[in-house]
C-alpha cells in the first residue's frame, strides 16, 4: 500500500506583480501622506474613504482600450440569488476617482454642493506587471466636484503646490505646468479637422511632441517618418499647411504667461472653443498670480498634452526639475509626479445630467522615489530603544523601564526572545536598529541604577575613536534609576532623529 503523500507545503512568495512593504517604507509613506494630507485639510477639503471593492456597473470602462467586464481589473461574479438571476460583477477599483463618481452620484442630496473631498489608499490594475510597473500601487487624490468656475481648477493648483512643498520638494525643484483641452480643440478647428477618428490621430501624436520634436511632429501629421530604429511610420495624412496651427499651438510658450496666452490667440485663429479656452487659462493665471503662484512655481504650457484625451478643460502636471542620474549614469530631470484637470462628464453616468468636476491625483510611489533622491527620505531611520533582559525573574521590571520612555514620547520594547545569551539580545538590537540599549542586572538592581548604551556613539568608537575620544565620550553610562527617561533623550539628541 503506498504511503500516504505528504501535503504539499504553500510557497513562501509574494504574487507576482505584487510588493510587500516592510517599517521603514510604510513610515515613510504614511508621514508624507500626513503632511499632504493636512495641505488639502486646510484647504476646506474633507477626507473620504470608499471600498476597495466597486460594482462592474459603477467602475464603468476600466482602463483604455479594455471593455471586457474581468479585463484590466481583479473582478469576480457573485453567486446567483435563487430566482434573482444572475449575481453581479465586483471589481477592486483601479482608481480613486471612479468611486468619487459613485459616491458624488449616491449621496448627492445629502453632500454639500460643489463637494471637497481627498482620498489615499491602494489601487488594483490587472495588468501585465514590469520593472517598477506593480499591480497594486497608493495613490493620493483631491477633486472638487460640482464646481463648474476655473477658479475651482486654479485652487487645486495651487493646493497641489503647496502639497509638494509640505512633502519636502523646495520651492525651484518643481514646475505646474498648465494647459487646456479646449485651446487643443480651437486648433483642430483652425486645422479644419472634423472627423473624430482624424482627431484622435492628431492627439496621439501631439502626444509624442516631447520624444520628436516640432520636426518629427510635422512629419507624423503630414507623410510619415522613419524612426531610429529604420522603421517607416504611416502619418495621419494632413498637408503641410493644415499641420501649422498644430506646430503654433505646441511651441506658443513665451518668457511669460501674457506671451504665452497671445500665442496661443493666434494659434486657434477664430475658433470659439479655443478663444474660450485661452480665456480660461488667463483666469487661472490671474488667480494663481493673486495667491501668490509666482511663474517659478506653475506656468502655462502648451507642450502638456498627456491626458487631453480624457480632460474636457484645464489639464495639469507637476514635473520635478532637478536632475537624477539614470540607471546608465546619465543625467536626466526626475519628471512627472503628478497629473490633474477638469473632468466635467463623469458624474453623468449616474444621474444623466452633466457634473463638473476637476481634481488632481500625485503618484505616491514616484513623488516617495524622489524624496529619496533628495536625501529627504529613505535614510536609516532609528528602530525602538531596547530594554534587555538580564533576570527572567524580573520582566515586570523591565517592562516598567518600556513604560516610562514611551510615556516620555520615546519609541522602546523589552526583549522577549530567549534571554540566556546576552550577546544575541544586543544583536537583535543591532538588526533592529535600536539606538540605545537599557541594561540592568541584579548587581544594578540593587544599587538603583541602569546602564544605558548608545549604540550608534559604540559602533563609531570601535570604527574610528582614538583611546582618548574613546574615553572622552563613553557609549555606555551609568545612572540612577530614575534618570532613565533622560540619559536616554539626551542620547537620541546627540544628531540622530529621535527613536
């Protein structure tokens, strides 16, 4: 008779496609969602927090070009109900703004009008993941919904400023870039563009003006190009002349934001849309310039096309300025870490009556990216003071010494692994990254005192101090009992963050 196989044991893996984050890294997070957070708080936005889980119905479209119901998202059918037909389709929403839809649609009687709200918290895209590409990913959203003024767009720009400024990007390390949909569509007009599939020809390659260039732009309306690789790439098929207000429109950027509107006027020639969207872009400039948005923090920029497709007005993106190196050693600007605009039809798949609405939503991965960069982030932080164990017999005392640092604001824990080696209690210290260690045996115990050891100050020492340095500045001291709380403080203040 065979023997009976043994179960088969689960692998210890994250799913593919999926990351997991361990202290330091959801610490980070979290304090620089705070600090954003706060931003949008003083601002009279209110927080909002929906399910992770949507109605097919609701999410509506998922992503681009996906219209299956399970397709570019995690979703499932819920079980019949016996004589109810066929369950309902659920998805893990992919963004935060399709429930924002929902919930301004859902509650719209009992919301104040225009409504505020932000929102933080984890997205699901069933997609095919890649190098930084994660299918589950934070994102940090504030939209205005019901607020059909541009001053509404123009708060949100300024909020998003002032939100990266709280996150620790300095003032000349960031640019808001601010375009407008319907400026893009005075220009098709002047083009003579009317069939939408034509159109989106067009917006596709405005879209790659930054890779190509004003030639290589020309090229793709007109006949077509090759690319480096030797590739032939078919153009829409526009004449040469048609392709100019295009060229205008997306090289219409002056020394200043005046300049900048009176190119763009020319650009759109007599279309009504594009005047009505330079007249929109010059209110948001006058109201930003009110407030204090100075041209060294956002800016009108026509060459901000990504997402025009999808934005029915105001378009914006905030983009780092300062430079990074590549993975091949080679200088390069750090980029987008966030993208916004006015939406003003999304709300209408609930209630059949359009609702404007505008918000911005910053890549919480990215903008972390970046505050590494600038040694903001990502440091070595500090793990909690351990408190050892020296006599079994007295854990209630050491658990008592916990007590009053954390009363006193300082992060601490006893040991409460096998205490008999006390070489390994100060190792689990050294991978916890505890900057200092509590010590009290019998001996001290009786006397009323501890020993306090600053770890860090011992690690330096047995690296790089001389013996008088060494005696000079001792890593470990003894003190009375009850100046634990300080010898401890003092030594976190010796130039290290606070545990």
């Amino acid at each position: 008779m065979a023997k009976d196989q043994k179960p088969r044991r689960p692998r210890a893996e994250t799913p593919k496609g999926f990351r997991d984050y361990f202290g330091a890294e959801v610490s980070e997070r979290k304090a620089m969602l705070d600090r954003i957070a706060e931003v949008y708080h003083r601002h009279g936005f209110d927080a909002l927090e929906t399910s992770g889980i949507e109605t097919v119905e609701a999410l509506g479209k998922f992503l681009p070009d996906v219209d299956r119901p399970n397709a570019g998202v995690f979703a499932w059918q819920e079980e019949a109900v016996p004589g109810g037909g066929s369950g309902d389709w659920l998805a893990l929403r992919y963004d935060l703004t399709a429930p924002l839809a929902r919930v301004a649609a859902q509650y719209r009687n009992d919301l104040p009008s225009p409504y505020r709200r932000y929102a933080m918290g984890p997205v699901w895209r069933n997609e095919k993941p890649g190098p930084g590409r994660f299918r589950q990913f934070y994102q940090c959203d504030a939209d205005t919904v019901g607020a059909a003024s541009v001053v509404a767009d123009a708060e949100i720009i300024a909020m998003l400023a002032d939100a990266l400024e709280a996150a620790g990007i300095a003032r000349g390390d960031y640019l808001v870039r601010v375009n407008n949909r319907k400026v893009l569509n005075g220009v098709l007009d002047a083009m003579g563009v009317t069939d939408a599939g034509q159109a989106a020809d067009v917006l596709r390659t405005i879209d790659k003006f930054d890779k190509v260039g004003e030639a290589g732009v020309r090229e793709l309306l007109t006949t077509g190009r090759t690319d480096a690789s030797g590739a032939e790439i078919e153009g829409v098929g526009l004449e040469p002349a048609q392709a100019e207000p295009v060229i205008a429109f997306l090289t219409s950027r002056g020394a200043t934001n005046d300049e900048t509107l009176s190119n763009l006027r020319s650009a759109v020639g007599a279309s009504a849309v594009g005047a009505e969207g330079v007249d929109e872009l010059a209110e948001i400039a006058a109201v930003l310039d009110a407030t204090g948005m100075g041209a060294d923090r956002v800016v009108i920029d026509p060459s901000i096309v990504r997402g025009l497709g999808y934005y029915t007005g105001p378009v914006f993106e905030a983009e780092l300025t300062f430079e990074i190196l590549d993975d091949k050693g080679r200088k390069r600007q750090f980029g987008s870490v966030a993208g916004g605009g006015r939406y003003d039809d999304l709300v209408e798949r609930f209630t059949g009556q359009k609702v404007p609405a505008t918000g911005v939503s910053i890549g919480v991965d990215r903008l972390l990216a970046a505050l590494r960069e600038k040694g903001i982030a990502g440091a070595d932080s500090a793990g909690p003071v351990v408190v050892t164990v020296m006599d079994r017999d007295r854990m209630a005392d050491y658990q008592a010494m916990a007590a009053d640092l954390r009363a006193a604001g300082i992060r601490a824990e006893v040991y409460l692994g096998n205490p008999r080696n006390f070489g390994n209690q100060l190792k689990y210290a050294d991978k916890r990254r505890s900057p200092v260690a509590v010590i009290q045996g019998a001996d001290e115990a009786a006397r009323g005192v501890v020993q306090v050891k600053d770890l860090i100050l011992g690690a330096k020492i047995a690296a790089e101090a001389s013996v008088e340095e060494w005696k000079s500045q001792p890593a470990q001291v003894e003190v009375a009992r009850d100046a634990l709380v300080g010898t401890v403080r003092e030594m976190l203040s010796r130039g290290r963050p606070a545990a």
